[in-house]
C-alpha cells in the first residue's frame, strides 16, 4: 500500500441472507489512480461485497469510507451520489437508441422542455475520444462489435466523473484485441485518478493492469497482496484454499473399455481450442478449471448451443459392450444427452410451469401412450417419486417451478433428467445453492447412474465434490484441454495442474 489515503476502505463487512452468510468478513481497499482485482471462487462473496457498494442492499456489520468518511449506501441512488459507478458483466445497453441516448439513458439533458441532442451528442464524443474511441455519437448502437458497445458503457459511467469505477467481468465477451483496447482505457482512467475495482476470473489479465489483488474465499477476504510480488500459482492457491476431501464415493480407477462418446479437435471460434477426449460407461469425468477457463463453453460448443463448431463427435450407437462409433452432429449428441445446466432459470426449468410438467419434458416418450398422447397418472407418479428421491420442498406436483427456492429449482432441473436414464449426462455446477444434505442427494445419484452405465462429465467449482466422486480429471485453462490426471491425483495436484505458467499453451487436446 502506498501512503496515500485510501478513495475507498470496507472494513469488516457482513451479510446474511436467512441462515446463508454471504459475506462474514469483507475488507477491500482502493486509493485513487490504482487499480485493485477482487479474484474469488464461485460463492466466494465476491458479487455481494460488491452489491453492499453498490447500495443494492444495506450492510449487516462493518463500515464503508470513502475519502475518510464513513458513509451510508442505503440505495443504488446513494451509491451513485458518492461517486461509485459500475459497468456490469452484462451490458445494460439499448442496440435502438443512439450512441449518444445510450450514454445519457438514466439523465437526459434538456433544455426548455425538450431534450438536448445538442448538448447530448457533444457531451457523447467527447467521453468516447476520451477513452479512444472513435465513434458517432448520432449512430444507433445496433452493429457494434461487444467492445464497442463496452466503450460506450464505460462512457456512461464516467459521465458524472466517478471515483471509485468497478469492473465486473469486462474481458469476458471481448476478443484478444478487445481486451487490450479497455486495457489501455482503464490505464488511462487510472491516470485521471479514477480509483478501479477489477472483478475477474482470468487470473493472467490483472497484471497488466491492477496494482494489488484482494481474494475471497467463504464470504472472507483471505489476502490482500501486491502483483508485484505475487504469481499466477500463488493466486490459485489463496483462491481455492486447502483442499479437504471426506472421502471417495468411487473406486479411483481408470480401467473402463467401452467408449460411449469420442471428441476429437472440437473448436469454435472465441469458446474453445481443439479439444479431444472420451467418455467411457460408467465413467465419471471431472472437468477441472477456474472460472473463465472455458469448461462451460466447452460443453456447450459440444451439444451446439453456441454455434456450429469443428471438429468430430462419435457416440456409441446403442447401449452394450464392443459397440461402433458413428460421426454425429451436434444436435444428435444433444438427443442422447442430459445436460443439467449451470444457468438455471433461464436454461434449465420453465419457470411458469409446474414441478410435474418440467419432469415429464424430457420423457414424454416413455409418458405418452401409442397415440401420442401424455398419460396425466404416469406424469404425477414421475414428479411424485422425483420429489421423494430429491427431498424437493414443494406443496405438491403441480406448484409452479418459478415459486421454489433456488435450490429446489435446481433439484427439479438434475430430477427431471434422472428421470430419463441418460446415457451420456452433463452436469454443470449441479449443486449450485444447495444445503448439505441435498449436495449429498445429487453426489450419490451421480453415482449410482454411473454404475448403472451411463457416461458422466462433471463441471464443479468445488474441488471437494469433485474430488469424492470422479474417476479422473480433464485439466482447462485458457479455453483449452491442457492435461488429464487420475483419479488418485491429490486436491493440491490438481490446483497445480492450474497455476503451471505454461497451462493452455502446450499442446491441442489431451490422450483419451
């Protein structure tokens, strides 16, 4: 730290929400003209410190100061007051309206009465030459590139001249070109004395433009470090902590024969780099990288969500032993497999509808009689046992998904696909917001469907779980399959195999 005052200092904050305790420490400062990386682990607290500055909700303990004052954030109007603005991970922007309508969205100028696209447009160019960017205030933002379109956000936010400015996520949707364009931009923000909060998952881009690097882990901030003195593997390492496992669930062994799914050189373009592995029956795989390494794009390119990728996909044409590969697209994986996905509410259930009627979507045909028509009593007794089998809180069958917590939601999501006997399943973060108990409920599950031959891959943030029912690990970093270890490999191998300065630059793919 340097001898300046701090803009900014959270000391000791808390927040709970019911018995969830979000943030049971939080402590983070920030001096004018410095930028400072928030790096954490999925849950860690991250979001909510943040939300506490952003006036979202009210601290349950702690202060907040902000030039030597001891303020209070009590709304996002307050926050704003004091000089804090944020340009959010999904940009809240309006691809109709101009530029310039964009940049003004919360505050239009006016004048007599009527509003001032004099004033507006002026005002408009010359935050965006400010920040390099070379743009037509009068355009509509409709056809900008995602950096572009970051550009004037960011204008947006310096339009009442910040203090304190936090990014969250900025690099996530930019091209390698576009991240070194807002490099460059919170340099030259930083040269303006604007005090910069960088929230990231990519752990090699903070060095080129933070000072410092505050990590949380378990709602607490656990280290405040200078990058000057710090490396990638020590960050990893503060980031996941010591790793306790409890036990395996399954045999550490990797003896499995009949190949049930075969990628090989998988790209597309921004998502993932020549991916090649196997899934075996009975396997389970763990996906194992930080957030941002390119484990949910993987996964996603592969049951062509996001486009149509390169590359080859083979599935086992039906279920035994000694069975042919055939070539598959996409869309024909996407047929024979249950991908539990980490996006919830907006991928995994239908909202509106019931408990009973998201069950039976992927299984309507095994409900439907010879005419095609669902049979109601098999529907009821399908959601009936997967609410038992999942201990799901609900009034019965027929309660709306959209009014369960979002842990129940989530079971309805892994429930629904259990229920169709998949032969190839997908589980992304599958414990996300669950209790213990239930952690346990969907870990023994995952198992048991292993054993009865399906082919498992596994995306978790927490290497405990992941550690306790995996055969063997894939390694991802940098949006590339860069090492496989085996099952018996050790909580502190694999957050190595993370921090290693050459991961995601060896080679393409990895051994089946």
């Amino acid at each position: 730290m340097s001898g300046a005052q701090p803009t900014l200092v959270m000391l000791g904050l808390a927040k709970s929400f019911g018995p969830t305790k979000a943030v049971v420490d939080g402590n983070l400062q920030v001096t004018s003209g410095q930028a400072v990386a928030l790096l954490g682990a999925n849950g860690a607290g991250k979001s909510t410190l943040m939300n506490l500055l952003g006036g979202i909700f009210p601290p349950d303990a702690g202060t907040i100061t902000i030039d030597g004052q001891i303020v209070s954030l009590s709304s996002p109007r307050a926050s704003i007051d004091q000089g804090i603005a944020f340009v959010q991970q999904e940009l809240s922007v309006f691809p109709t309206m101009s530029i310039a309508e964009n940049v003004f969205a919360d505050a239009y100028p006016t004048r007599g009465g009527r509003l001032d696209q004099r004033k507006m447009t002026a005002r408009s160019k010359a935050l965006l030459e400010t920040l390099g960017a070379d743009l037509d205030p009068t355009l509509p933002l409709e056809g900008l590139s995602t950096g572009e379109c970051q550009m004037v956000e960011i204008a947006r936010a310096m339009r009442r001249d910040p203090k304190i400015l936090i990014f969250d996520e900025p690099t996530s949707s930019l091209s390698n070109r576009e991240k070194e364009r807002l490099h460059g931009v919170i340099k030259t923000l930083k040269a303006r004395g604007v005090a910069i909060i960088y929230i990231t998952h990519f752990i090699g881009e903070i060095f080129n433009v933070c000072e410092r690097a505050v990590v949380m882990r378990n709602g607490a901030s656990v280290a405040d470090v200078s990058l000057a003195d710090a490396s990638h593997a020590d960050l990893v390492r503060l980031m996941l902590g010591d790793v306790v496992t409890t036990g395996r669930m399954v045999a550490s062994h990797t003896d499995f024969s009949d190949i049930v799914l075969k990628v090989t050189n998988l790209s597309l373009p921004g998502r993932v780099e020549q991916a090649s592995f196997c899934l075996h029956a009975g396997e389970i795989v763990g996906l194992w990288g930080l957030l941002g390494s390119g484990r949910t794009e993987l996964v996603r390119a592969m049951l062509g969500l996001d486009g149509k990728p390169s590359g080859t996909i083979e599935i086992a044409e039906d279920r035994g032993t000694n069975r042919a590969l055939k070539t598959v697209t996409p869309s024909a994986l996407r047929a024979v497999t249950a991908f539990v996905t980490e996006d919830r509410r907006r991928e995994g259930v239908l909202l509106p509808f019931s408990v009973a009627k998201n069950a039976a979507l992927p299984n309507l045909q095994t409900l439907s009689n010879p005419a095609s028509l669902v049979n109601g009593r098999k529907v009821k007794a399908l959601a009936t046992q997967m609410i038992k089998d999942l201990s799901i809180k609900v009034s019965g069958a027929n309660q709306r998904v959209a009014t369960l917590s979002g842990g129940n939601q989530q079971k309805v999501v892994f429930g629904k696909w259990l229920a169709s006997n998949p032969r190839i399943l997908i589980l992304d973060e599958p414990t996300r917001g669950l209790d213990l108990s239930a952690k346990a409920d969907i870990m023994r599950l995952t198992v048991e469907l292993a054993h009865q031959g399906a082919a498992i891959l596994v995306i978790t943030s927490e290497l405990e779980e992941l550690m306790s029912i995996s055969h063997c690990y894939l390694i991802m970093a940098q949006r590339r399959l860069v090492g496989k270890l085996p099952g018996t490999a050790t909580g502190q191998t694999l957050i190595d195999a993370l921090s290693a300065p050459a991961a995601g630059e060896g080679d393409a793919g990895v051994a089946a």
